[in-house]
C-alpha cells in the first residue's frame, strides 16, 4: 500500500445492507475498519463484533467520588471546620446530608458519562480521513459506509476491495489519508 | 415482536389465546425517506430568516426587557420594592421560581423516563422538550439569585453555594433552601448535558451540509460544537450508551429535583406546608404544568414549519394523554390534602385548608381547582385530543391553574398563620409583576433563537425509528 491511502471505502444505501455487510467484514476478520451511520442501527454493534461501552465506568465513578465530595464536605464545613450550634442539633449527621448528596452525585454521574464519552470517542477530534471524504454528507444524510483501514493486518487491495464489492458495497474507492 | 421464543409451547399457547394483531402507529407519516427528514428539519435552520421570527423576537426582546428593568431596580432600590412584607416575606419569588421549576419537568421526563420505557414516539418532540426545560431552569434561577437582593452575593461568597462567608461561616446545609440551590444547579447542568448529548450528531450534519454549500463561518461553528462527530459505529455505542445512562440519572433527577422544592415547605411547620404529600404532589404538578407547556409550544411550531409528517394526531394524543394523567393526580392531591386535614384532627391544619378554599384568598383556590382539575378531563374525550386549537386553549389554562396553585400554598398558608395579631392580606408590587411578566419573554428569546439555530427535531433519533432503519425487517 502507499503512505497516501487511509484504506477502502464503500457505500451501502440501505441499513439492512451495511449490517449484513459489516457481520461479512467482522467474519473475514478485520480489525481496524469502521461502520458509518447517519444514525444508530439497532444491532451493528454485534454485527460488528464490538465491545460493550466502558462509559458506565466513568459515570459510576463519577458518581461515587460526587457524592463522597458532597458528604465530606458537609461533614468538614459542620463538624471540623466551623462548629456552629443550630438548634441544638449535632454537628454532622447524615440524614440532612442526604439530598445535596444524592444531587452531587447525580451531577458527577452525568458528567462522568459525558467525560466518558468524550475519552472514549477522542473528542474533540480535530482531524479524520473519513471527514475530509466527499461521502460524509451523504452518510450523515441517508447513506451507510465501510471504512476499513490499511494499517490493517488482513488489508490486501485487491481482496478488501472484492469483499467489500461482494458484500453488496457501491463505488469502493481508495480513501485518501 | 421479532424476540419471542418460537418454541412449541409458546405457539400452542398464542393459538390459543390469539391476541389481536394491533398495528404499531406510524411515527413518520408518508413514508418519508431519511434524506426529506435531513432536509425537512435543516431546512429551517438553512432558509431565510422569516419575516414573523423576527416580529416575534422584537416583541419578546420588549417582554424580556420588563425583567431587566424590575432587576436594577431591585438592586438599585433593594427588595423592599417587592411587596411582600410581614407576614407574607415569601410571595411571588418563590411562586414563579417553582412554576419555572415545574415547567421544567416535562423535558426531562420525555427525554429520560420514556427513554428508558422505549416510547418511540418521544423522538420527535424530544429535542424541543429539552430546550424548554434548560430555559426554563434559566428562569427560575433568576428569582432565587433576585431575591437575595444583595445579587452580587448570591454568587460570591455566599448566601447561595457553599463559599464561607465575610464572617467565615458556612451556609447551613441543614436548610432545605440549600438543597435547592444544589438540586436546581444539578438540574440546569445535567439538563444541558443531556441536550448536548443528543445535538452532537445533528451538529455534525449541519456542519457538513453547510461545508458544501461554501458557508465556511457556520460549517465552523456548527463543527466546534459537533467535536468531529463522523457517525462512526465504535462512536454510536458509546454516544447510546451515555445516553442511556443520562436517561436513567435523569430519570433519578426528576423525581428528586422537585421534591427537594417542595422540601422548602415540607420541612416546615406552618399549616398547609407541613405535609408529607407534597413531594410526589409537586412532581405531579411539575410534570403537568410541563406536558401543557410542551403541547403550547409544539402546536404552533408544528403547524408554522409544517411538521404535520414528523408530530403526528398520535404524538399529540399521548402528550394530551399523559397530561390528563398527572391533571388527575394533581385533582387527587388536592382532595387527599383536605382528607389528611381532617383526618389529622389538628385545628390549625383544618383552618388553613377552610381558608383556603372560603378564606380571603377563595378566587384564587378557585381559579386553580377549575383550570387545573377541571381542564384536562377534557382530554378523555378523543374528539378533543384532535381538535388542536381546543388543545392550545386548554393547555393556557393549565398553566394559569398551575402558577395559582403555588400562589395558593405560599400566600394563603402565611397570611393566615397561628396567631390572629400576625395575619395580613398580600398584594403584588408593580415591580413583581413586571419581572415575572419579562421572564415569559427571557424564555420567548431564548426558543426562538433554539428554533433559528438549532435542529428542532432530532434527526438521527428520528431515522432511527422509522420502518427503513429496521435491518431484520420483523416491524414492517
């Protein structure tokens, strides 16, 4: 392959098409290629032989540390910091804690999805070959697109290009990087 | 029904039951491809501004303005130009804070509890919902930081989050009035979040669409907000997931958000306030007054941009439903509060809910029971639930009803308090009503400017749920 190239790109007009092409992609056994959707397709993630998301991670942890802050804090303002005597009652007791803790730790929980995400889709993402591809209009529109890259193992020209065009995919063209 | 077991036993049981067949609503009429769905929605954001835009912006631009002037002259003059006074020191304030808050509700709850129920049909409506609640938890938010008069306090150190004050102090988050500062700064945050969340792939189309028109200023900023979103599949999983378990922490927000309002009066003892009802009572409430603002807002939009094919009769009939539903409940809280009165046994108890609905503050009960336990029955009646400018009407009357409901709990509990010596009769100052007036118009700006520039609908979420997204091909 020359330096130039990202890999193949192919389109499919329909999103039954891209599903049973990418289950194709994943059983030939590629490993760095990409599905390109103008919305989610329910089950591509399996016909892809994808991973379960790691954002639950990030929100849980988010949303533990959120909510520790906001009681340690309540507790270091009352009982450490500042003792002051309301109506008699102690310190720090976590019964009225409660509601600013459940709050902060709903607060870190969403941000630690976001974050999540963000990690884990490496935004922002400043540059990528497929944006710079004529196609992506049309795939953030109504059309489907394969992707799959050169730095692949399996990635052979010829024998990419024939699955690809086996598979159903129109117009596979070499993508530039 | 595409995951049914196919087994023996489960086909002899449905031959013998045989259930009706009863065909899914269509939540995209006409059969529309994608492609008209993309043109559809960015062609409102791409046309020519309107002619009528711009009138209804002048016009709110004059509303909001109200509020401006009411809020240096609050701080130049200080909150005694308000007119509450003793006994009455917690009036208007308070009441448009929480019918903000309220109003509010209804965004989340379509974006996050029928997310997680799988109505599909929240799709559509999603995005608008969404919008309406971050401007109106912009509004709210107004009044607490107005009525500390000192404004500038509210942010530094600090009535309002927890700075340690010129005396080293730390507010007292034993107060209920400090949970709601966390509970309306979470809500606000983690309500933009989610919309961002959701906008992300639409700005991305946006930004490429205008790319190739050679509108390079608008493909840049639209593209700095889409991060480099490309629609990658590894993308998608975790742009579900996290939206999956924004729903969920929504759904956990909605619920806690306005108990924790209702929470400044429920932890208090003064008769008509004390009362366990009014967590799940105020997020009734909430949910009502916000499916009323959404139908308010939904109705003219759809009719102006001619969304007849994307907010579908069916869409409107759920949301006429569900707000029927919380009408009910809301009916029902206001009956359980008299039972509870009585049955409690308590004199001070009783006397406040008599005075209440006979007292010197009864037009008020009354304009509240009519519009707010009256009004939505209407919706029963299929006949009404299609009949769009009844809709309209109604849901005007909804909002009347609700913000006199909380007109009704604040002024009546405290104008008749324990002792005859502490009771008074509460009206509004010129300069109240002239800010709660300009924050309809703050919340005017702010939707016709989401409506200009941003996507209404969202359109990948729309794709996903029509018949051509489907790859096993069980719905069709």
């Amino acid at each position: 392959m020359s330096e130039q190239s990202h890999g193949l790109i192919a389109t499919f007009n329909t999103a039954s098409g891209v599903y049973h092409a990418a289950q194709n992609v994943r059983d030939a056994g590629y490993k760095h290629w990409d599905c390109i959707t103008p919305f989610p397709v329910h089950g591509l993630d399996k016909a892809m032989g994808l991973k379960r998301s790691l954002v639950p991670v990030f929100s849980l942890f988010g949303g533990i540390a959120g909510a520790t802050a906001a009681m340690a804090m309540i507790f270091y303002t009352g009982a450490v910091d500042y003792k002051l005597i309301v109506g008699g009652k102690p310190f720090f007791s976590p019964i009225p804690a409660v509601p600013i803790t459940v709050e902060a730790g709903i607060f870190c929980s969403a941000f630690g999805a976001v974050v999540g995400m963000f990690i884990l889709c490496r935004f922002p993402m400043l540059y990528h070959p497929v944006l710079k591809s004529d196609r992506i209009n049309a795939a953030l529109d109504d059309k489907f697109l394969i992707v799959i890259e050169a730095r692949d193992p399996k990635f052979n020209l010829a024998q990419t290009k024939a699955l690809l065009e086996k598979a159903g995919g129109l117009d596979v063209k070499e993508l530039e990087a | 029904m595409s995951h049914v077991e196919t087994n023996a036993s489960t086909q002899a049981i449905l031959a013998e039951v045989n259930p009706a067949v009863k065909p899914r609503p269509v939540l995209v009429e006409n059969n529309r491809s994608h492609a008209w769905i993309t043109e559809k929605v960015c062609g409102v954001i791409e046309g020519k501004t309107p002619v009528w835009w711009w009138v209804c912006f002048s016009v709110a631009c004059g509303v909001a303005s109200c509020s401006v002037v009411g809020f240096f002259y609050l701080v130049a003059a200080g909150v005694g130009v308000w007119g509450h006074a003793n006994p009455v020191n917690w009036a208007w304030d308070i009441i448009n804070f929480v019918f903000w808050v309220g109003i509010a509700h209804a965004g989340t709850l379509i974006s996050a509890i029928l997310c997680l129920a799988r109505q599909n049909w929240r799709t559509s409506i999603n995005r608008t919902a969404e919008a309406m609640t971050i401007f109106s938890v912009a509004c709210a938010g107004l009044f607490p930081a107005l009525h500390v008069g000192r404004v500038w306090l509210a942010v530094l150190p600090g009535y309002l989050f927890p700075v340690p004050n010129a005396n080293a102090i730390w507010p007292n988050f034993r107060s209920a009035l400090e949970w709601d500062v966390f509970a309306v700064s979470t809500y606000g945050s983690v309500s933009v979040l989610f919309w961002y969340v959701g906008l992300i792939p639409d700005l991305g189309t946006l930004r490429d669409r205008f790319f190739q028109k050679g509108d390079k200023v608008r493909s840049a900023i639209y593209g700095f907000f889409a991060m480099g979103w490309r629609g990658s599949a590894r993308h998608w999983v975790n742009h579900e997931m996290a939206y999956l378990l924004l729903a969920g922490i929504g759904t956990l927000m909605v619920v806690s958000v306005c108990t924790i309002v209702s929470f400044d009066f429920a932890t208090s003892l003064i008769p008509g306030w004390h009362t366990t009802i009014f967590p799940p009572y105020f997020v009734c409430g909430a949910i009502f007054s916000g499916f009323a603002t959404v139908l308010t807002l939904l109705l003219p939009m759809r009719a102006i941009f001619k969304f007849e094919d994307l907010i579908t009769p069916y869409h409107i009939d759920c949301l006429c439903k569900i707000t029927l539903v919380m009408g009910t409940l809301v009916g029902y809280a206001y009956l359980m509060e008299f039972i509870i009165a009585w049955y409690g046994a308590n004199p001070n108890e009783g006397f406040t809910f008599v005075n209440r609905t006979f007292g010197l503050y009864d037009w008020a009960y009354w304009i509240m029971f009519s519009c707010n336990v009256i009004t939505p029955q209407f919706f029963w009646f299929k006949k009404v639930r299609s009949n769009f400018a009844f809709i309209f009407a109604l849901t005007i009357f909804i909002n009347i009803g609700m913000w006199f409901e909380r007109f009704v709990i604040i002024v009546t509990s405290l104008a008749r308090d324990f002792l005859p010596s502490s009771w008074g009769y509460y009206s509004p100052s010129i300069v109240e009503i002239l800010t709660f007036f300009g924050t309809f118009g703050v919340f005017s700006v702010l939707f016709l400017l989401f409506i200009r520039f941003l996507p209404i609908i969202p359109m990948a979420e729309v794709k996903s749920v029509t018949p051509q997204a489907d790859v096993h091909g069980a719905h069709s």
